[in-house]
C-alpha cells in the first residue's frame, strides 16, 4: 500500500482552497422532528443528539422497501406504464425533516469585517437562520453555496439553525439526508477576493514556456496593491506580478503570467501550482486566497481527446455520491480509497453522476491524476420522479449550474462541463431549447473547457440536435452504433458516457453458463434471467435489457477509433438502482467491477487487462470449492495480459488456450433507428479472456499456467478447495489513519491452511475500542437487510468490511465473533 501513502501526501499538500481564517463547524444538535421554534435563537436544545459533521441522518436507519417504495415509469427500462419499485433509493429512511444548530462565537472586531457561511452540500431543501432571523435557502442538496451572515451576527455567541426536509420520491438513488458535506465559517476583511473569485486558465502551453491567465474578482472599496504569486509544485515562487487598484464594490482584475519550463499536469505526473493573491494596505496584508490550479492544454477534435498534444482514450467509470455502508457523508479519505482502487484498475477518468461532487472529491482527482467529468443535473423541466429537480429547474438552474462552473474551474481534472444526464427533453425534441439554454450559460462563465451531456435516446439526441449544441456528445450503451453515429455526423465529436450493464455480486456463480442473446426490434436483451436470491454469478451474462458484457464495448471502441473512450456503470456499487432485482428485496446496485464495500470482482481483473497494459494480470474463476455443485462440469475463465495458458485440475490438463479474435462485430448495426445493444455471447467473452468450457469438477487444486509467445513458462496461480472455517483474519487496508478520519478493515473465514471458506455466510458480532469508533459495516450482499451502524454482519461469501472511526490517537482494537471463531487485531494506529 505505499501507493496509497504516496497519494494522501500529495492530496494533504493541496487541499487548501482558502489562505484565509476559515473554521470548520462540526459539532452540532440535530433532530429528525420538526420544531416549529427550532430556529429561534434560544430554542432548548439540550436533548438533541450530539453529532459530528459531515452527517447522514438515514443511513443509520433501517432498511426497509416502505421508505422508498416508488410508482414510477422508467423510460430508461423501456417501461410504458408506471409500475411499483422497491429499494431503488436505497430503502432506507431518508424522507423526513432534520434540524441541525450550533453556536459560534463572533468578536466585535470581527464584526466590523466579512462573515460567510459556506456549506459544501446540503440534502436537501436547506433554509439557514442566524440567531432566530432567515438567511437565506437552497433547494439543491448537491450544489455548494455560501451566504454573507455579517449582518446576522452579534458580538459573543450567535445561533445558527439549518433546516432540511427530503420528500419520497426525489431521486432515482440514495441522495442521503443532512449536512453530509462539510460546513465552513469564512472570516475575511471587508476588501477581500470574493469567494469563488480567481479563475486561472492557460490558453498557452508548451514544454517550454506557458501563459496563465487570471481574472479576479474583489469586493470592497479604497484604493490596494494586490500581490500576485505562483508557486510551483516544489514550494517555489516563479513569478510575481504587483499592481494598485482601485477597488469599488465588485471589481475585476485580470493579470497574465509567463512560466518558463512548467511543470506540466498530466495523469502520469499530475504537477499542481498555486496561485497566491494577497490584497495590501499600505505594507499590511488584509486578505489572501490561495488557488490550486494545473497548467495543461486539453483539446477536443472529432478524432479524440488530447491532452498536452497527446491522444488520451477515456478509461473512465462514473461515480455516484455515497462510500458505500457510510453512506453519504464525505469522507475525504474514503474517497481517496476509492480513487486508488480506480486506478489501480487502470482507470484515468470520472464522471460524477450525476450531480455535482465535494470539492474534495476533485481535489483527489487533480491530486492524483484523473480526469474528471463535472455534471449538474439528472433532471431538466421534465422530471423522472415526483419530487425531483424538475419541479426547482425553472427558478434554479441557472444559479446551480453557474456555481458549480465558480466553484470548479480551476481544477486541472475537470475537462468537460456536463449539463444532463438522460433527461427525458430527448423523447420530446426539446420543445423549449434547454440544451441551449444551459450551454450558454456554461459559456458564460467558462469557454476553456467543453460542455457535453449524457444521451441514452441517441437518435432523438442526434436528430433534434441536441447532441450537436454541446461541443462533445456522451451516449450511454450504444456500441452498436459508433460506426452508423460516425456515418451519418462525420464532424461529431463523441463517447461514451455509461457503457456495460451487467450485474453481479462478489464470488457469486451460478450454473449452467447462459448469455442474454435474444434481442426485440430496438435491441434490448429479451431472456435476461433473474435469480430469486438476488445473487447473480459473474460470468458477465445478466443483465438490464439495455446492458451488456465490458467486452462488447471493447470490441465496439477497438473498431470505432474515433469514439473518446467510455465510463462504465460504475466504478463501484452504490446504494439504490438495484435493477433488475426490485422483485428480489435488494437495496443496492450491481453493477460495478468493484461491490458496495469497496471489494473487486472478477471484472475488475478484465479491465485491469484491457486498461493497464503494463500489469501482469493472471486471475481466473469460479473458485473452487463445490460442496452441493448440481453440474459435473463448467466453464473456467481466465482474465490474463499473457499470450496463452494451461489449465490443470489434480495435475491433469485441459489442454493450452489462448484468446479467439473476433472476426467480424456481429452486434453492429448500420442505422441508428436500432440504438441498442443488450446482451453478450461466448465468442466476445473469449476475445477477451482465455475459456476451458467444459471443466469436470474434482475437489483439490486447480492451477493455471501461463506461457509468453515463445512457450515459456511466465506464471501460475493455483486455488484449492477450502476445509471446513477454522479462523478470522482481521486486515487493515492501511495501518495508520488520522484523528477523524475511517479506518477499514477485511474481515476473511479461512481454513487451516488459510484458504478463504467461500461458502461461509453466517453473522459476525464487531467490537471496536481504543482510539476509534465502530462507524459501519458491509458485506457487498445488496439483499443484506442488516442495519449499517449496528456492529454485526453477515458474512457474504466467506468476506465482510468493517468502517472504524478514529476519536483519539493511539491503536485501534477490533474483536469479532461469528459461530465459534474468534479474532482480535490492534494493528491500526491513528496519528
């Protein structure tokens, strides 16, 4: 795990946005009942639970489908009528009203200048009172805002209440409930670089030299010099520029910087500078703000995205809000677990699906080297669900894009401005223009980066133009027409922004092996089989109608050179969309290469081969431990980056194989009036993977041998059928974390000889001391009923993850019991 140390370095080193004196509120009262008097300045209180922000109300609640049930229409699924779903936000209890307050203590110096209250996110429908009178409101819970509280405020302590309300029915996924983002207190100078207000870009980059632009924005009066410093990524100063201004009310400031040999940001070497403005009266220096930015060229051409002058192919994932059992409070260091898992699987870009991030989110990703898709609204006029952003869009739209595109713009990772994802103005050819609407606005703020939008009705996108009006197109699922889309829109720039669809759930097999193949008139997948356990097998063959197999994709975007690259749904399991399992009771999804608890799944190992080439990747499945097997015999497959490889069972062999190349994209289709492309088969699994199709099962070991292009033996990796539990493994994912940060551990059933029990599913009891607190737990089952925040799991498939977090320094102590196993383990020490 150096890596992960390397990385919390570099992300600790830039995470300021702020060179001013900015407090972060985290103790606060919180209550779930609506107080008519909460937010008067001495409201009693004192018999409200004690919380610690970022805070999700809900996810300490339990599951249960009467939270959530929806009588929805997905036009996504093909649906031509409304039907009943369960779970799909998540089943848990976020619907409802929550109070937060605290006190904050104010001097009369302090009074005589500039308080802001900043929060980072708010779920949702937030009103904000100071000492009793209304601030102000937002109804957007996934956008950023800030309010000048200055003439609220008193000399001594002051009362600040929040009021959230979440009503059934707002959203397709889990959105949370609370203040599940942090909350800041900015204190400034009356004069002072406006919150949002610098903006650096660089229309000019070579290995040479570059320029960056900067435009400024200050509030305040009087006549200042303002001091203008970058710092390259070693601490240094490089170029200072000074200059007298005066200030009246909101005054822009633009300056040009020349920097020679820059350090450029790339994914390999993600090099960030700072940019240091300071604003002085007379030699005092009243106000600073420091902007992390990167110097780099992106450029969109109709045959690819190029980075620095390089063609960049998008490996991408899309990434929904939550961390999983925490739900979704942010954690930064959660996050970053979850971005070093990304890239290890090979991936080198975002997209935030589908509202925008934390800001630290994208402060990881310029941190460590990802791009990043920014993206504002699920919803336009036309809403999905009842109580969506449909029904704010009129009056919100432009304020919550506009603020998302302030707060943003100098991340170095965010390289298109998405303004949609599947809104349902594609079935209706955008009647009143929103597409054009929205990407003015974004214009207007920022034409350094391209816009886009994510299109699932490809052809109402393309005929209406629509996918024309933003400068770069993302279609979702629809590898079968690259080529027609290429045909028909030669100068369309393009790619795709959800792909794959599959679903599946960690060690999980079911047998016989059968792909999805029929297809309707539009391409959906017919005879997609639903298990009644909820617990689909891994061999890429089940799906949504509309999804297929990652290796449909990769054969789809080897062809069609021209497509960007693509974003898979999604990165990692996240709470809510459990299709196709409504009817099966599940509460979170199946998609992802990576499950709910932050666990890989085979095909995490088959992108691993297609994305990161320079690994040696030899993993293969199922396991091999059959106790009750109903089939003699089954396929064994191989995710390998080697040229060819042995299978043997008990030292008898099934023979050397290699990969079968496609000989033709049967899948493809010459017009865009048949968009989709469900399904997969045997012949594009075995593109992509090594198949021994029909392996007689015997209990003992099995092993594969891997050879390069001249017969030599390379690798191997050998599995042996497991004995009967006999211990607990307690691992820590990183053996030493921070005060308030959340440690993680993986909780395995071994045998004797420390074989992982695959089959072992019974509940485990957690007991955690020391310097943390138990804060969740999982198993990567989305039909797990089991409370998050209650210390006891079962076990799925011989594995659990068990979230502490840490309240003093010193080691963590983590006890579990499950049956007659035992284990204890002190290893993680907070700082």
């Amino acid at each position: 795990m150096k890596s992960l140390y390397t990385l919390l370095f570099l992300f600790m080193s830039f995470t300021s946005l702020f060179s001013q004196q900015i407090d972060l509120l985290k103790n606060w009262k919180f209550s779930n009942y609506d107080y008519g008097a909460a937010f008067q300045e001495n409201f009693n209180d004192a018999d409200w639970e004690t919380v610690i922000v970022p805070h999700d109300w809900a996810v300490k609640g339990d599951f249960d489908f009467a939270n959530d049930l929806q009588l929805t229409m997905v036009v996504q699924d093909g649906e031509s009528k409304p039907k009943y779903r369960a779970g799909r936000s998540g089943a848990l209890p976020y619907v409802g009203i929550g109070w937060y307050r605290t006190k904050y203590k104010v001097t009369a110096a302090e009074l005589k200048e500039k308080v802001q209250l900043l929060f980072d996110g708010a779920m949702s429908n937030a009103k904000v009172y100071i000492n009793g009178s209304y601030v102000g409101e937002r109804p957007f819970g996934y956008i950023s805002f800030y309010f000048d509280i200055t003439p609220f405020l008193k000399e001594g302590k002051n009362s600040i209440a929040v009021r959230l309300e979440n009503f059934n029915s707002q959203s397709r996924w889990y959105p949370g409930a609370g203040l599940y983002r942090k909350v800041s207190v900015i204190k400034t100078n009356k004069t002072h670089v406006k919150t949002w207000g610098t903006f650096v870009s660089t229309p000019l980059v070579t290995k040479r030299k570059a320029i960056a632009n900067l435009n400024l924005e200050l509030l305040g009066n009087g006549t200042y010099t303002i001091k203008n410093q970058i710092v390259n990524p070693k601490g240094k100063v490089v170029t200072t520029k000074v200059q007298k201004v005066i200030i009246k009310g909101e005054t822009n400031v633009k300056e040009d910087f020349k920097i020679t040999r820059p350090a450029l940001w790339s994914i390999e070497k993600p090099n960030l500078y700072k940019l240091k403005t300071s604003i002085l009266k007379g030699d005092t220096e009243i106000n600073t703000y420091t902007t992390t930015f990167g110097i780099r060229d992106i450029n969109f051409k109709v045959d690819g995205f190029y980075l620095n002058n390089k063609k960049v192919k998008f490996k991408g994932v899309n990434m929904h809000h939550d961390l999983g059992p925490t739900g979704a409070a942010f954690y930064k260091n959660l996050f970053l677990r979850q971005m070093v898992k990304m890239k290890e699987m090979g991936v080198n870009a975002i997209r935030f699906s589908h509202n925008p991030p934390a800001p630290e989110a994208l402060d990881i990703c310029d941190s460590i080297g990802l791009l990043a898709i920014d993206e504002a609204f699920d919803e336009w006029q036309v809403g999905k669900v009842t109580n969506g952003y449909a029904i704010h869009f009129d009056k919100w739209a432009k304020t919550d894009l506009t603020d998302m595109i302030l707060r943003d713009r100098n991340h170095p990772s965010v390289i298109m401005w998405s303004i949609g994802n599947e809104i349902l103005e594609q079935y209706k050819q955008d009647p009143n223009h929103i597409t054009k609407y929205l990407n003015d606005i974004v214009k207007s703020v920022d034409t350094t980066r391209a816009t886009t939008a994510g299109f699932n009705a490809a052809k109402g996108a393309l005929v209406s133009g629509m996918a024309s009006i933003v400068d770069v197109a993302g279609f979702n699922y629809k590898p079968g027409i690259y080529g027609a889309i290429r045909k028909e829109y030669p100068n369309l720039k393009f790619y795709a922004s959800e792909t794959g669809g599959t679903v599946s759930v960690r060690n999980a097999y079911k047998f016989p092996v059968v792909f999805d193949t029929l297809h309707n008139k539009r391409g959906n997948s017919l005879n997609t089989k639903v298990f009644a356990d909820g617990l689909p097998g891994n061999f890429e063959t089940t799906q949504v109608p509309w999804g297929y197999p990652p290796f449909k994709e990769f054969a789809s975007q080897e062809k069609n050179t021209t497509v960007y690259g693509e974003f898979v749904w999604t990165g990692y399991d996240y709470l809510g969309e459990p299709s196709p399992y409504h009817e099966a009771k599940s509460r979170s999804s199946y998609f992802a290469p990576v499950d709910f608890v932050g666990l890989e799944k085979d095909k995490f190992y088959l992108y691993q081969t297609q994305w990161k080439k320079e690994k040696e990747v030899l993993h293969f499945f199922p396991h091999w431990t059959w106790p009750k097997l109903e089939v003699k015999s089954f396929p064994v497959v191989c995710y390998t980056s080697y040229e060819k490889a042995e299978l043997f069972v008990n030292g008898k062999s099934y023979g050397v194989q290699t990969k079968k190349a496609l000989k033709d994209l049967k899948f493809e289709n010459n017009t865009i009036d048949i968009p989709a492309s469900g399904g997969g088969n045997w012949d594009l699994l075995k593109a992509y993977a090594i198949v021994w199709d029909d392996v007689v099962y015997e209990p003992g070991e099995i092993k594969i041998v891997a050879y390069n292009k001249r017969g030599k033996k390379v690798a191997e990796k050998i599995r042996v059928t497991a004995g009967a539990p006999y211990a607990i493994k307690i691992e820590p994912e990183i053996k030493t974390i921070k005060n308030g940060e959340v440690g993680v551990y993986v909780i395995s059933v071994v045998d004797k000889d420390g074989n992982l029990c695959p089959h072992y599913n019974k509940n485990m009891t957690i007991d955690v001391d020391g310097a943390a607190m138990f804060l969740a737990s999982g198993n990567g089952n989305p039909t797990n009923m089991q409370n998050l925040s209650i210390p006891k799991r079962k076990f799925l498939n011989g594995q659990a993850v068990v979230f502490v977090k840490a309240v003093k320094q010193g080691n963590v102590i983590i006890k579990t019991v499950s049956d007659e196993l035992k284990q204890e383990n002190n290893s993680l020490k907070v700082k």
